[in-house]
C-alpha cells in the first residue's frame, strides 16, 4: 500500500465517522492532534463504546475482531455496550450498518436482554430510532 493509499484512507475514515457523529447529533472522541490515541471508542454515547469503520462488505471474523477491540474498550472505558458501524457502499449514510450483539439489541428494543452469542446487523437510522426512543439520544 503506497502512503497516499493509506492517507487517503484515513481521511475517508475519519471523514466517515464525522459524518456518523452529525448523523446522531453526538460529538466524535476522535482526537484531531497527531499522535494521540484516544482509549475510547470513536463515538461514546451515554453508556456506548462505538467503533466506526469505514469498510464495505467485511467477513464475519473482521466484524468479531472489530467487536472484541470495542468491548475492550468499553471496559476500560466503563462503558456496557457496544456496536460497530460500517458503511454501506454506494448507499446513502442511514444504511450504514450497525452490528450489535443479540443481548444488546434485545435490551435496546425490548428492554431485557436476551442469552445469545450472535451479532444482529442493523441498519443506522434503525439504530438511531431505538437510541432516541430509549432516552440516549434527543
């Protein structure tokens, strides 16, 4: 990979996880200084460690790594739950996909959690809906 190969990656990435934080109406934890790393996930919101990746179609075990990374996180963080978001290529920012744990979606949609081990993927506006009605987001 060249350096502008992976500038211009980066700046994609970065670009979509503004893109995401405007979306949801939160600021990005994304330091802007060079060199600093944030312990954080890209978004914390009220409770939520969320990884943001721009990235289209990615296997099963990139979405399981990127859902260990951010676990990791949210317990250095003291945060409960976790998500990744991807972006959905050639779509619009709302199809974004969001993965969540089958325990965390089901505490977000029905109030309790669920026993399962698998991931749900859901769309970002979908995510967004479940956030304000559930009081995390206004």
């Amino acid at each position: 990979m060249s350096p502008s190969t992976g500038a211009s990656a980066r700046r994609a990435g970065h670009t979509f996880e503004r893109d995401v934080a405007r979306y949801l109406g939160v600021p990005t934890t994304r330091s802007q200084r060079p060199g600093i790393h944030d312990d954080a996930g890209d978004l914390v919101i009220a409770g939520w460690c969320i990884e943001l990746k721009n990235y289209g179609s990615p296997s099963r075990g990139q979405i399981a790594v990127w859902h260990q990374i951010a676990a990791e996180k949210a317990a250095v963080a003291g945060l409960d739950n976790v998500a990744v978001i991807t972006k959905a290529r050639n779509r619009p920012l709302a199809l974004s996909h969001v993965y969540l744990p089958v325990t965390t979606f089901s505490r977000l949609v029905l109030g309790y959690p669920a026993h399962d081990t698998a991931i749900v993927d859901i769309d970002l506006a979908m995510f967004r809906s479940y956030l304000i009605h559930r009081g995390v987001l206004s």
